[in-house]
C-alpha cells in the first residue's frame, strides 16, 4: 500500500509538470542530493573506561563488555605491533554496541551530502573502532584484532600528520584484497571456515582475476596470499611488502624488492601450492544430490532451512545484502510463497543472524522471529488462516536461535543479555522466561533431546559446572566449541559434557531418533554430520554402582565441503542441510532411517593433518590446577570431563622474529603457520578497571577538501540580472577549501568552506551545524556568494545571503521526507562605470522560503560515479518576496533514477525528470 501511493503521486505529478511550461532547471542539472538514513529508535547515554593505550565507550548493559575488551587489547596492542614492525602513535578509541542493530542506528560513517566532484577529497583517518557483539566472544575478539590491525597499517601506508595523508590519499590506490585479506590474517588466522572458503574459490576458478576480486572473495582470497607470504618467506615479509608498497607506491614492486618474486610470478605460485594442496583433499569426498531451490542464485544467502513435521512443506530464509524473505515451499507441488519480507539492501555489514525459523510440533504454525525498530519480533504464521500473531520479547538485547519444546509450549533460546549468550526457556502463554545458564561463556545452538528431558547446546566453557550465580570473566575465553547437555527434570548444575576436542568444533545438534542426536563437527577439516548416543559403563561396585557416562559418536557423511547448517525431523524420516559449493548456498534434502548409521572412513584435510601433526601449547585454566596430562582420547569417544580435569601448558620463551598470538600456537609443519589452542601468559599484569567517565562532545577534523573546480559550494537559484534567455552563471575558475568537523560519535557535525576565485571577487562562503543525534535531523546552513556579471556597458555585482533551517525525518534508511525553511537577502549593485550608473540605487530583495523533499535511495554505490539500484526524489518550493505580496515562485520537480548492473562497471542507467515553476516569479 505504501509504494502504491507513491507510484500514484509520482506518475500525478509528472503529469502536473508536463502540463506547464518545463523551463525550470534543478539548480545545476543532474546533481540533487539524496542520500541515506539512520533511523535512531532508543536514545544512548555513554560513558568510557580511559586506559593508558585506548579508550572504551559503551552505554547501558555493555559494561562488560567494555572491560572484556580492555583485558583484551591490552595484551594484544603490542603484539600486532610486532608482527606489523609499527608502533602506535596514539590512542585507540574503542566504540562497542551491544548488537549490530544498535551499530546500525548511529551515524558512524553516515555521508549527509553526496560529493559529485570527488577529486582532493581527505578522509582523515581517525583512531575509532567499532565493535558490536553477536554472542561470540571469538568473533568479538576478532573484531578487536582487525580494528587495531586496521589502524596501524593505515598509519603505516597514509602518515599521521594531515599533509602526508593528503599527498598518500591522491598518489595511490590499493586493490581490495591487499588491506582486506591483511585484515584477514591478523585477526583471524586460518581455521576450517577459512578453509572450506578458500578451497572453493580456488577450485571453482574464481580468485583467477586477482586484482579485480571484491567483497568476501577478496578477503579470502587476500588472505590466503599473505598466509602463503609468511609460509615461504617468513613472517618479516609481510610488514616488509608493507613498507616497500608504500615507499614505491605500487604493489607490484612491494613484493618484488621483498621476495624477489614479480606479482604475477607469485601468484602463479599462490595458486600452485592452493591446487596441489586442495586437489588432494578431494579425493573420496562426495557432494549431496539433488538441490531444493529450483535456481539458486549466487547473489543470495540461504539459510535456516526447517522441513514441517509432516514433511510436506520446507521454510527457509533468502537474504540479498539486507533485503530477507522467509519461502514457505510445498515439497509436493513444488509451489512457493513468500510470507515474510524486510530489511534493505545497503552498502554496509549484512547482519545474517535474522530470520530465525522454526516448527511448531504440530506443524501448523511456523514461528520466526525478526528485529524491527529496534525491538525483538516473535510472529506466528498459521498454515492454515494465513493469519500472523506477533509477541515483542523484552529484556533481551539479541536472538541468537530458538526451538520449540517437545510439547510445543515452551521455547528454548540462546539470547543476549549484559554481554553474554547464556541459554532461557521462554513460556509462550505467559511470556516469562527462566535463565539456564549465567556465565561468559557462550552459549549456542540450544535444543530439546531425549523427549525434553534435556537440552543439549554448543559451548566454548572450560567447566562442567555452572556458577551459582555471574562470575568475573576470565582472563582469555576458550576458542573452541564443544557439546554440553542439561538435564532439565533434576536441573542439576553439573552439566554432562557430551565432546571434547581438542582441535573440533561441534554445532548444530540436532535430535536424531530416540536414543540418538546428531550434531556437525570439523575434526577432519570439513565441517561433516556426526550420529551419537549417550552409553555408560559400571567403573566400581561396593554399596553403589558407579558408572562412567560417555559418548559414542560416528561421522555419517565424507562431504568435499563444510554443511553450514542442518535441520533433523525424525517423524518424516527427513533432514535438510545447507552447503557452500562454488559460491552457491544449496539447500539438500536427505532421507534417514532409524538406528545407527553405517560409519564413514574420514581422512584429515591437510590443514588438519598440519594442525594435529604436533603437540599444542595449551593454556590453563586461571582458577584451577594443572594436573597430569591425559590421555588423547580416540577420535569417536568423547568422556565427561568435571570441574578441575584440564590439561596443563608451560611457560615458554617468546621468539619475537615468529611472534604470534598468545590465544594460538605455532605449529610450523611444512611451511604452514596454524593457530591451535591458547595460552595464559602467568605474568600479566592484574586488570584493573578504572573510574567510568561519561562521555563529552570533542570535535576532531575528519574531512579535508582541495579542489580546483568550476563549481558552488552550494547550489541555489540566482537572481535573474538581464539578458534575453534563461542562463546559469558559472562560477568559473576558483579554489575550494573546506573542513568538516564532527564528535566522536558523528552525531555533531560541523562544515566550514570557502571557494576563491582568481579575481578575488567572486567567492563564496559557507557554515553548516548538523545535529543527528536523535531520530528528527537539525541542520542548520549559513551561506553567502558574490556573482559579478556585465551586462551591456553595466557592471553587476549580486550578493547572496541566505540562512536555512533543515528538518529530516527518516522512515527508514532509505526513506525520508525532509523539510527546508528559509530566508535569503539579494543585494544588486551597479558598480560606478560612468555618471548614469553612479546614481544608481543598491536594489534589495528579502526572500522567504519554504521546501518539501520526498527521498528515496537505495542504491550501491560500485565506485566512481558507478551505482546499483534506485532513487528518486519529489519536491515542491515556494518563496515570497517580503517586500511585494504578489511576487512569489512556486517550483514542482521529480528526479526518478534506475541503474542496473550489466557487468562489473558496465551499468545500464536510466533517469527519467520534470520540473515546472508557476508564480509571478518563474524560473
């Protein structure tokens, strides 16, 4: 309904143009200002921890995660400072968000003004990181190492004063891969995602086209270069390539003078050693049959696919860089609809955590929950009515996965609160919930086993226990994920610990049939389905019979790639699973059948041969005791293993040439550098958290323009001053200088800019304050022009004073309608050329103004002057001139653009506009 009445305006109003006289031009033609939004649902109030080396910012319930993330990069500034060969000249501020929802509704990076004349534009680079928490502490971590990592090379490669920054800004260009893949390297290290990535786009042919890779390609791609980098020449090449690219300005000879290799001889190598290594692990390896989707495009991401209790149906989730859609599909026909849709395509991090969908036991209704304005949405779809009933859920800052219980009435969820994922039950007819778990820890992937006796979930804890109430986080939190279960009839604090590997991670279990649950693991390199049950053995007999309770697993399938996510329904014998083949996310379909499967012979990737191929540094737990070294248990049998039972490291010397995270260990097997476990270094010094401060606006310089043009600064109508036809007096030649200013948050912005033209008469001047701190956008803009012109034997001189008062109201980050009031003071003067021109009067003109826009901009921009998708704007003015009430100018536009994507920077783009000016004043 909505975008039907703006089709019916827009297509009213082009007729209502088209019925004038269209002479009234858009000030300079094709550049209007669009622009997105951000929507601001909730007001923040920040306060900060200062340390010595960074700040961290938070606001409400994000407390702990400020001082997470000071213990963090406190132990790791120095450390990326080694592997850089940089030391950091100033301090970092560290800016967190409790989720990517709120990071998505601050003004961070949000351009007000678009720049049609991009040339001798600075962006001055700042010290700011912006982290948000997904309820990984992994991928937190991983934030904070690629934030610093991204601030040091930056003030390797641009300087930190202003005047090396402009002259490094406009003497050279990187390719994306060679700053996003280093990113990769320094925050990540290699794991099995990594490598399932890499080892698809290397098979596929993708990566062939180095230099023109973009997005995810170039990260994984970029990475896996810098890792071959440090594999074969040492890890002092990288800072080294570094160093040279700067100082030649060109990555070519970077790596030349470093490794004595030219680029394309190197990544000729690159991708020898990637298809010897790769081609290998195919061998024996097989892919599921036949896909669900009966295209699938390369542009989406599915995921979350749930079969209906009846197998009759499957829902699954579509994303295309923002813009989600929930399908409801019939298994039978074969027909699809689509019940849900949200969210927008945009240039910036896709947030893939939502939807979340799952199966009511009845199989009549599908539950999914969504974020909207801010707020968490549960809605029930009914099969049946087509009707959606809709629950918000409180007190939770995120939705990490849910599931319904056996009997349908309660859910289990793995949610947000205070900076940690721990495990609820919520109660649908009540809307209450019960907390499981209460650590740092973090909890995922929570399902009902065993009837709802118990809830198994993915865990990276170190302790079967859970504390009796939040205890202090530890130093470091494990990188690995294993499976713990909870018994939810006796709910004992003692959790039965269902794996434990050392090198794996498990996710996704999953309820088999009875007796039996099935979870994913990466123990081979390759992310496979496992089938396990719980056993137990008789250990000791006296007035009690004591038992060992274990865990008997076999692997069920060989895949040649990771399953990234499965969906079980024991009742129509059927199980769903997405993989990720040739850049595609294929849904399959796989019949089952009860009791145990037959076992699958796995062999290790390479990467995990190299991984397990020697002993692992492992760090010990802060609070316990080291006792003796366990046995390895065998790869298919996974024991309980209580509170106190850890395996014990020792200290080691630090070489700082081969320098590497502490929370890895350097396993060097045929020129191959593996992060493996972590490592607690006993002599740190005790954290301590200083006084909390609260936050004040402190302006810092983030834009610098130089320009040498023939344009405004700002584009306005002018005061008509004689000849016989409509013209548009340009500037001419002159100088642009213009700063921008804004706080740390960007929601205080300040302009000053100041054109000068070769005569020094003609110039131009401008102020703007913007305040976009709350959801209505203030803006306020001071300009003046002079123009000087003859005219016959007449030399005039107009000046241009003009003061607007700006007020935008976003409805989405796409959709806004924004509204200008204004007034403007001409002054005509006739310069002293002769007698007659001397006793002419100054003539004044005051203006009063009003101004509607209608905005709409969703388009990508690809790179220069290159864009994806559509915008428009519908805008109606009207001045009157004070000093006559019969002089006034009315003004009536649409700007309508599509662009299309044919071929990289080949774009298809259409505009269609009219305008029309009515009044006594016209154009």
């Amino acid at each position: 309904m909505h975008h039907r009445i703006i089709s019916y305006s827009i297509l009213l109003l082009l007729l209502l143009c088209l019925s004038h006289e269209a002479g009234a031009q858009f000030y300079n033609g094709s550049q209007l200002s669009f622009g997105k939004n951000r929507v601001q649902y909730k007001d923040f109030l920040w306060t900060y921890y200062s340390f010595d080396k960074f700040d961290t910012y938070f606001y409400r319930n994000g407390q702990e995660l400020a001082q997470y993330t000071a213990r963090y990069a406190q132990n790791y500034i120095s450390e990326i400072e080694l592997k850089l060969e940089s030391s950091l000249d100033d301090k970092i501020q560290f800016i967190i968000f409790n989720n990517m929802s709120d990071l998505k509704q601050s003004n961070i990076g949000l351009m007000q003004d678009e720049q049609y004349n991009t040339g001798g534009i600075t962006h001055i680079i700042g010290k700011k990181v912006f982290l948000y928490f997904d309820g990984s502490h992994t991928d937190f971590e991983k934030q904070i190492r690629a934030g610093i990592s991204s601030i040091i090379f930056k003030q390797m490669m641009f300087g930190q004063r202003l005047g090396s920054q402009i002259k490094n800004n406009t003497l050279y260009s990187m390719p994306a891969w060679f700053e996003d893949g280093l990113m990769a390297w320094l925050s990540e290290g290699w794991n099995t995602d990594v490598d399932n990535r890499v080892r698809d786009g290397v098979l596929s042919g993708r990566y062939d086209k180095f230099n023109h890779l973009t997005g995810s390609d170039a990260v994984d791609a970029g990475h896996s270069l810098w890792k071959f980098v440090a594999d074969n020449f040492g890890n002092s090449a990288v800072p080294n390539a570094v160093h040279m690219t700067k100082v030649t300005r060109s990555v070519e000879n970077g790596f030349l003078y470093v490794i004595g290799l030219s680029f394309s001889n190197l990544i000729i190598e690159w991708k020898r050693y990637y298809m010897e290594k790769y081609s290998s692990d195919e061998s024996g390896r097989y892919l599921p049959g036949e896909v669900v989707q009966h295209k699938v495009k390369d542009n989406l991401v599915y995921s979350r696919p749930v079969l209906s209790p009846d197998g009759n149906s499957i829902a699954y989730v579509t994303n295309d860089m923002g813009r989600y859609k929930i399908y409801l599909k019939s298994l039978v026909s074969g027909k699809k609809k689509c019940i849900w849709r949200g969210g927008y395509k945009l240039d910036e991090k896709t947030d893939y955590s939502y939807p979340l969908i799952d199966w009511h036991p009845a199989g009549d209704i599908l539950a999914f929950i969504v974020e909207r304005k801010g707020e968490i949405h549960l809605f029930f779809y009914s099969t049946q009515n087509k009707k959606l009933n809709k629950i918000i859920l409180y007190n939770f800052e995120k939705i990490l996965d849910f599931s319904y219980s056996h009997d349908g009435r309660k859910l289990v969820i793995s949610a947000v609160q205070r900076g940690q994922s721990d495990i609820f039950l919520f109660n649908i007819s009540s809307g209450s919930h019960e907390q499981i778990t209460n650590d740092v820890y973090d909890d995922l992937y929570p399902r009902f086993i065993q009837n709802g006796r118990m809830i198994i979930f993915s865990s990276n804890r170190v302790s079967d226990t859970l504390p009796p109430k939040m205890a202090d986080a530890p130093e470091i939190i494990p990188l690995n994920y294993d499976l713990f279960a909870f018994d939810y009839n006796t709910k004992s604090s003692v959790l039965r610990r269902v794996t434990s590997t050392r090198f794996a991670n498990e996710r996704y279990p999953r309820k088999y049939f009875d007796g039996l649950f099935t979870y994913l693991s990466d123990e081979n390199g390759i992310y496979n389905r496992y089938v396990a049950r719980f056993d137990s053995a008789i250990i000791a007999v006296d007035t009690a019979i004591h038992y060992r309770y274990f865990t008997e697993a076999v692997p069920v399938t060989n895949y040649t790639r990771n399953i990234i996510y499965q969906y079980v329904n024991p009742s129509s014998m059927q199980l769903a699973q997405v993989v990720y083949d040739d850049h595609l996310f294929k849904i399959f379909l796989e019949d089952i059948s009860p009791g145990m499967p037959v076992a699958e012979e796995l062999v290790n990737t390479a990467f995990m041969k190299q991984l397990q191929g020697v002993p692992a540094r492992l760090r010990e737990t802060p609070s316990e005791p080291a006792p003796k070294e366990q046995p390895k248990p065998k790869q298919q049998r996974f024991f309980n293993v209580y509170e106190g039972d850890t395996l014990g490291g020792r200290d080691q010397e630090i070489d700082i040439d081969n320098y590497v995270f502490e929370r890895q260990a350097s396993v060097k097997v045929a020129g191959e550098d593996q992060p493996v476990w972590m490592l607690e270094n006993d002599n740190k010094n005790k954290f301590v958290v200083p006084k909390k401060l609260n936050y004040r606006v402190e302006y810092s310089m983030n834009e610098f323009v130089t320009q040498i043009d023939f344009n405004f600064i700002n584009m306005t109508y002018q005061p008509f001053a004689g000849g016989g036809a409509p013209i548009f007096l340009n500037p001419g030649f002159n100088a642009l200088f213009k700063v921008g200013m804004s706080d740390l948050l960007e929601d205080y912005r300040l302009v000053g800019g100041v054109r000068l033209n070769i005569n020094l008469i003609n110039n131009e001047y401008l102020f703007s304050y913007s305040n976009l701190k709350h959801r209505l956008d203030k803006e306020v803009v001071l300009h003046r022009v002079t123009v000087e012109n003859m005219y016959g034997y007449d030399i005039i001189r107009n000046h241009s004073h003009e003061a607007y008062f700006v007020l935008k109201w976003p409805f989405s980050p796409v959709f806004a309608v924004r509204g200008t009031a204004s007034y403007r003071n001409d002054a005509t003067v006739v310069l002293s050329t002769d007698v007659i021109s001397l006793k002419r009067q100054t003539i004044y003109t005051n203006w009063g103004g009003l101004k509607g826009e209608l905005i709409y901009d969703n388009t990508r921009k690809l790179g220069l002057n290159l864009y994806d998708g559509t915008r428009y704007k519908i805008f109606a003015e009207y001045y009157q001139q004070i000093e006559k009430g019969n002089q006034q100018l009315i003004v009536l536009g649409i700007d309508f653009r599509h662009y299309i994507k044919i071929h990289r920077t080949f774009i298809w783009a259409n505009r269609l506009a009219a305008s029309t000016s009515m009044g006594h004043n016209k154009l």
